[in-house]
C-alpha cells in the first residue's frame, strides 16, 4: 500500500494545484489515478499536479489513488465576474497579425475578479501590461510569440523621479543595477491579486531576431525578460511554458507573496543569460514543481548590487523551492552574486538536478556592501546527476568590469568596510550526487570576513572515474581539478555529520589552517 498525503497549494475560478508527497522529490515514485466528483480526470506523475477546466463557485472533490488507497480532498473554486475572449477584442491568433492592441484592450478592460481568455491559436505579440484583481488565462495550444524588432518595444526607465524631485523609484534593472529596459513580454508594475494560469506557451522568439547576439552591448535599452514583476504583491503562475527569453526569463523584484507553480522554463543550453527563474529582492515566495532548462542558472536568487543595496538595503527573503527539475544550465540553484540587499530564510527542498556545471552555488565578492548578508540557507533532500561540481561557495566571483582586480580577487586579507559582504550559515542536508566530476564540494570564503559555517548532514557523493577536469569555482587563481572531495579555504566552521564519498582521488576534506573541521558520525 503506498504512503502518500495530498494538499491543496493553489485554487483559481479554473483551475487548482495540488502536492502529492510520496518521497519522489519532482516526479512521484508511482503514477497517481485522479478522480474529480466521480469522473476519471487523468493521472499525476509529478509531485505538484495542476488541473484545468473547472468552473467558478464548484464545489470539487478530488479524489487521489494507488491501488487501494485513496487520499481525498474538497475545495471550492473562486468568484469570476466575467470572461472577456481576446478573439472578442479582434485579436487574430495566425501568428502573423499583430494582437498587441487586441489582448492589451481586453486586459484593461476586464472587470475585477474577471478572467482574460486566450484560446488556441499563435498571437504575435509586443509586451503586454498586467492589471490588478484579474486573471490571465492561456488555454492548451495557445502562444504568445513576442514581436523581435526593438523599435516596437516600449522601455521601462531604470529610474524615475517624484513630482518634487525628492525620491528615486527603480522601475527597472539589468544584471542588479538601475538601468533602462525593454518591457517583458509580461509586465507588472504595481499590480496586486492577479493570476495568469492555463497550459498555453509565452514564447520570445529569441533566436528569430537579434537578442542573443552582443549580449553585453546596449541596442536602444538593455534586453528584456519573458516576465517582470516591479512593486507587485499577490501574483500566481500556474502552468505556463515560458521560452526563449531574450535574456532572464522570470524576473520578479521588489515584489512580495509570489507563487509559481508547475511551470516550464526552456532555452537552448548556449543560449546566453537565459537565467530561468530570477527573483530579486522579493518576499514570500513559492516556486514548486517547476522544469527548468537553459542556458545560464536555473535558479539565480537576487538583490541587486552595491547602490541597490546601499539605496534600498531590501533582501531577498522566506523563499520556498521544492519539487524543481533544474537541468542543462551552469548553476542548478544559485544564490547571488548580485545580492547586495542579502539573502536569507531560504528553504530548497526535494529537487532533482541533471547535467549542470554546478549544483548548489553561493556567489558573492568584494564590493557587495554591508547589506550583502547571506544567511539561513538550507538545501535538503536534494538528488543530482552528472552535476559536475555539487556545492560551491565563492567568495571572489570574478564579475562586473572591476571582477579581476586586485582587490575583488586578492587571497591577502582587506581591509573591513562598507563594501565587505558575510556569509552566515549554509546547510546542506540529504543531498545525493552521482556522477560528480570536478570534487564533491569547493568552498571559498574571504580572509578577511570567512564564511561563518557550512554544514554537510548525511550527504553522499560518488564519481565519474572519466570525468575530465574543470574550474569549479569563477574565481582567479582556482585551477581546474577532478575527482576531489571537500576543499575548504576561508571558512571558519566546516561539520561534516555523516558524509559518504566513493571514487574520489584526493583526501575527503583539503583545508586551510583557518578552517575548524567538525567529522560527526564516521
């Protein structure tokens, strides 16, 4: 008989998400039978399972089984005040027309609590601006292909001034500084209680026009997101397939009660700053049952560099992450390395990542600022395959035009001051990597501020016996290497509590004199 328990995540006047915990980290060890008032209504294989097509104000039973057991739960769907179709508004869906004006139209002209339908079909489309107590749907074979010529994009301004000059308001940031954008496809400002769900695709159509190409040079503005939230509070994704970004995909900031469900981050592995999922100095927020692979991090948490931080002093805050698929990118989750507001209360749990350079990645250095403080981070329950460097915290990340200078990247203590960023505690718990390549951990702290303690809890590591060599940390100075196990420098506090490694070919921990190593439970 399996041992499973069922919870309601998420219910819209359409839709609902549920979990399923059975000790399947993103997919469930065993497919479910899914029963909704008496009617067969599909089967989940992932852990958080979304269901379409409900009606507002239903009562809904939803009945989950494996055999014999059942686990069942009954909700009630939300108050929709009206449904207004985009087709309605004059939006064509042949891919060729352009939709903009149409979908815009119908968005603004919904009333509260009302839902905006996309119904099957390619809208070719420019940004598209988000309005209050609405909900956004894209139903299955809908897509949003986004417009690639600059010229059509509206800008958002990196700064923008009050009426008496005596405030700055950021609007808009590239790579954790203030500067001109172009509008994401999807675009909040200021927005509360708005929902955008359904099984439909945004799609930017990057490799179509020029936004991969000299990615680092501004053409008009900085490049865009697939989706930016400024300012907004209570916003759900249920679903959707976001893909080919012209640069990050997800990028919420100064954003707060934020929740992500189910959805599909893709890009090409060499597709430049494809960052799937970027939150930046935000509150609250939920990201579960997401599939996410690109071309830079998978999961890259922010906030912002030294003036945002100096400026606004806001962290990123309480984020949960479980039940994730993250594969193909550099970073499988990374904290930083913008992250001069801090980041901290940060749970990662029951994810699944394959194939990325790096697993769980700590990225900070010099000149983040006071308010650079990373603290209370636990990941846990966590499986990688062919990660080639599970656990990495740097230090001296080599960013930003100053990132291979003396001081960014000196092993001689600095000096401590305003621009020192800390490190606190790191925890990682239950973690299980097969087939690592480079070494099973590198930790790399400041001399002069070390990291305050990572802790390593019944974690395993097993490697490649052909695994080829390489950086595990962007830092001047660290040589490619293979095969290592812990290697420890700058790091006040390291416990190793029942850590397990095979086939490595260095010593199980390499540490400098400075490092307090705590083995528990050999």
């Amino acid at each position: 008989m399996a041992d499973f328990r069922v919870s309601l995540l998420f219910v819209s006047s359409r839709s609902c998400t549920v979990l399923i915990e059975d000790g399947g980290v993103w997919e469930t060890k065993q497919p479910y039978a899914l029963l909704l008032n008496g009617q067969p209504a599909g089967e989940a294989v992932r852990c958080v399972h979304s269901i379409y097509g409900l009606l507002p104000e239903t009562e809904y039973t939803l009945a989950v089984s494996e055999g014999a057991h059942a686990e069942a739960l009954t909700f009630t769907t939300a108050f929709e005040s009206m449904t207004l179709d985009v087709r309605r508004f004059g939006a064509v869906g042949d891919g060729a027309h352009d939709d903009t004006p149409a979908i815009q139209a119908a968005i603004l002209s919904c009333a509260r609590d009302g839902r905006v339908r996309i119904p099957r079909g390619t809208y070719r489309v420019g940004p598209l601006f988000l309005k209050s107590h609405t909900t956004l749907q894209l139903d299955a074979g809908a897509r949003l292909a986004l417009r690639t010529d600059r010229e059509a994009f509206p800008l958002l301004p990196g700064i923008v001034r009050s009426a008496d000059g005596a405030r700055e308001d950021v609007f808009s940031l590239y790579e954790g500084n203030p500067l001109d954008t172009f509008a994401a496809a999807i675009t909040g400002i200021d927005v509360e209680d708005v929902r955008i769900i359904g099984e439909g695709t945004v799609d930017g159509c990057a490799q179509d026009g020029d936004w991969w190409q000299h990615t680092h040079h501004r053409t008009i503005a900085w490049r865009g997101n697939l989706f930016f939230l400024r300012g907004c509070r209570r916003v759900t994704v249920q679903g959707i397939h976001f893909a080919n970004s012209p640069c990050w995909n997800l990028h919420p900031f100064l954003s707060e009660d934020l929740d992500f469900f189910n959805i599909d981050i893709t890009a090409p592995w060499n597709s430049p700053n494809t960052d799937a999922f970027d939150p930046e100095s935000c509150r609250n927020v939920r990201l579960m049952g997401a599939r996410l692979s690109v071309g830079d991090d998978c999961i890259a948490i922010k906030a912002g560099k030294i003036w945002m931080g100096q400026t606004y002093g806001a962290p990123c805050e309480n984020l949960e992450i479980r039940q994730c698929l993250m594969e193909n990118g550099h970073g499988a989750l990374t904290v930083g390395s913008e992250m001069a507001g801090g980041v901290k209360h940060v749970r990662v749990s029951e994810c699944m990542m394959r194939q990325t350079d790096r697993g769980l990645r700590i990225k900070t250095r010099r000149g983040r600022g006071k308010n650079g403080v990373i603290d209370d981070i636990v990941f846990e329950r966590v499986r990688m395959d062919r990660v080639k460097a599970p656990l990495v915290v740097n230090s001296l990340y080599f960013c930003d035009p100053d990132g291979h200078s003396d001081y960014v990247q000196s092993r001689e203590k600095q000096p401590v001051d305003d621009r020192t960023p800390t490190v606190g505690t790191i925890v990682y718990r239950d973690v299980e990597a097969a087939g690592c390549a480079a070494c099973a951990a590198y930790l790399l702290g400041l001399p002069e501020r070390p990291v305050e303690e990572v802790r390593l809890e019944n974690c395993s590591f097993t490697f490649d016996p052909d695994a080829q060599p390489m950086q595990p940390a962007m830092a001047d100075g660290v040589e490619p290497c293979a095969l290592r196990g812990v290697w420890a420098s700058g790091v006040k506090k390291l416990v190793l509590d029942r850590v397990r490694m095979e086939g490595n070919r260095a010593p199980d921990v390499e540490s400098d004199n400075g490092t307090e190593v705590v083995r528990i439970g050999e």
